[in-house]
C-alpha cells in the first residue's frame, strides 16, 4: 500500500472514531448527533473509496445511509446509497448493485423527488445491462413507472424500448408482449409509424417463434384495426404458413433487416434455423409432392408405342372407323354371292 492510500485509511479510521462519538449518549447528551455521524461515516466512506478499499467503503456508506434515514434526510441517504452501488458495482456484486439502486429510488420518491428517482433507476439499468440484463429489466420497468406518472411521453418510449431490448435478450417473450402491449398507448400519441409497425412485427415473430400462428394473424388483426399502417406482416405470416423457406429468408435480409431492432432479428433468424422449421420444410415438400397436381400425367406416345397402335387417340378413332366400313362391304358382297345362288 503506498503512503497516499495508507494516509487514506489513517484518515477514514479517524472519521469513523468521530462518528461513534457522535451518536454516543449521556446523561447531559439525551440524542446522538446523527447529523455529525452520518456526516462522518460518508468521509470514511469516501477516504476508504480512495484506497480502493471498496468493501470497507460500502460499511461506511451504509452506516451513513442509516443514519441520514433515522434523521429523516432521505435524499442524502439515497445519495450514500447511490455511492454503495458505485461500490458494489467495481467488485462485481451485481446483486448488491440492484438493491442499492432500488432502494435509493425509493427514498427519492418518498422524498418527492420522482425526478431524481427515475434517473437513478435508469442509471442502474444501464449499469446492469450487460452483466445482469434480468435485473436491469426490473429497474427498467421501475423507471417507466416513475416516468409514466410524471407524464414523460418522450421518455417514456425510450425506455419502453430498452426494456422490450432486455426482455428479448433474456427471452422473457411474454414480458415483451406485454410490455410492447403497455407501450402502444403512447405510441398512438407520439410515435411515428415505423415504430409502431417495428412493435406490430416483433410481437408476430415472437408468436412464430412459439410455433403460434393464430396467435400472430389475430394480434396483426388487431393492429391494423387500431392502426392506419402498411406494413409486409401478411406476407411473413403466409411465407410461415407455406414454409416458404426462400421468401422467408429473403423477407428477413432485405425487410425485418431495416423494420425491427437486432434483438427482434435474432428471432427470425432463429425460427430458420430451428430444427422444427427445417423439419416442417421436409415434411412441406414431401406432402407437396404427393399433391394431386404432381401425379404423372398419361402418356399417350409410350403407351401406343408399347402396343404398337397410332400416337395419336384421334388416327386411332379413324382407323377403328375405316376397319367397321371394310367389314360392311364383305358382308354386302357376301349377300349379293348368295343370291346369285338362288
């Protein structure tokens, strides 16, 4: 430890000596001072922080935070809570990041500062998404409730849509739907088209990917009835339904490419490469091939070859024709012989 760090710690222990102090009482001293302990503790905190001494650091700041709360301070007490999660987060306690963001959103609310709130919860998602995408999600949708009850439209479908990213990412499918179900009220207020078709064709490709095709066709119904949009959801449904494995794909690489977010493509992707598609593709092609359309159609030019009779059914009509006339006239000679006779 060099000598800056080890000052550090020299002077972290003395703030903490000075805290316990302060909320010592006597006969002349009634209350501790809390003020002065929680004032204290976060200067141990913040010198134990600077000695990268991280897990001493949240000891402190949560003693602090103790503190602020029993004095009725609650947002200086989410504030030592924040720095926990800062802590937390630089030893990979992702668990302890969570609570520590949620339970400071909740102390800014309580204290009436839902703004604040809602940029703590969203800075804690943030931090969360690449490690901890599930527990992310959960701060997510806090945030959205905070923004929605501020009546933050814009922000609101910004965050709606990280959270529909994270739900897929973690293959919460059900949580996308109704997420995305919760989002279209202020998207029929501000969104633009393309957003709302981006959300219509997420839903359908989850259903497929569920091998749920009613499913798909009603919510697609159901949107464009609420919804003046164009959009090629029809011919993705019927290329599923036909198991049109070229369209499809093609749909996915000059379409669903441009029309929905990478999480949203993987699921197309995934649905061709699943061993359920491909088998339903095989078994597409056998049953077609077995169709009344691809029965061998007669073939008259081998048929007559074999019984040496005319190609044609039409000579052949003719030439039975002018046999029966031949026949005819035998027999009319024939009479003729015999009345001679007579």
């Amino acid at each position: 430890m060099d000598s800056l760090m080890q000052k550090k710690v020299t002077e972290a222990k003395q703030h903490v000596v000075d805290a316990e102090k302060a909320l010592k009482t006597s006969l002349f001293k009634r209350k501790p001072d809390l003020e002065t302990a929680s004032d204290s503790y976060s200067k141990a905190g913040t010198c134990f922080k600077t000695a990268k001494d991280f897990q001493k650091a949240i000891e402190y700041f949560l003693k602090s935070a103790q503190c602020y709360e029993q004095n009725n301070a609650l947002f200086s007490a989410a504030k030592q809570h924040e720095q926990i999660a800062m802590m937390a987060n630089e030893i990979k306690n992702y668990t302890l990041v969570f609570q520590s963001f949620d339970k400071a959103a909740e102390l800014m609310i309580t204290n009436g500062t839902r703004d604040s709130a809602g940029i703590l919860l969203e800075r804690g998602a943030n931090m969360l998404k690449l490690n901890e995408p599930e527990l992310s999600l959960k701060l997510m949708k806090r945030a959205i409730q905070v923004a929605e009850v501020e009546d933050k439209n814009h922000q609101i479908v910004s965050l709606y849509e990280t959270a529909i990213n994270l739900s897929l990412r973690i293959e919460n499918y059900s949580e996308t739907v109704e997420l995305i179900d919760n989002s279209m009220d202020t998207l029929e207020k501000i969104g633009t088209p393309e957003q709302i078709i981006k959300y219509l064709l997420t839903v359908c490709l989850v259903y497929l990917y569920k091998d749920d095709w009613v499913s798909a066709k009603n919510y697609l119904d159901k949107m464009k009835q609420r919804f003046a949009i164009e959009c090629r959801a029809d011919d993705m449904l019927e290329m599923y339904e036909e198991k049109d494995d070229e369209k499809f794909r093609e749909l996915i690489k000059n379409y669903l490419n441009y029309a929905v977010d990478n999480e949203a493509l993987k699921i197309a992707n995934k649905i061709i490469k699943s061993k359920e598609w491909l088998a339903s593709i095989e078994s597409h092609k056998v049953q077609s091939s077995k169709s009344p359309s691809h029965q061998p159609v007669f073939n008259y030019e081998s048929n007559a070859k074999q019984n040496n009779s005319p190609e044609n059914p039409i000579e052949r009509n003719n030439q039975h024709d002018e046999i029966v006339e031949d026949r005819k006239v035998e027999e009319e000679e024939d009479d003729e012989f015999a009345d001679g006779l007579l």
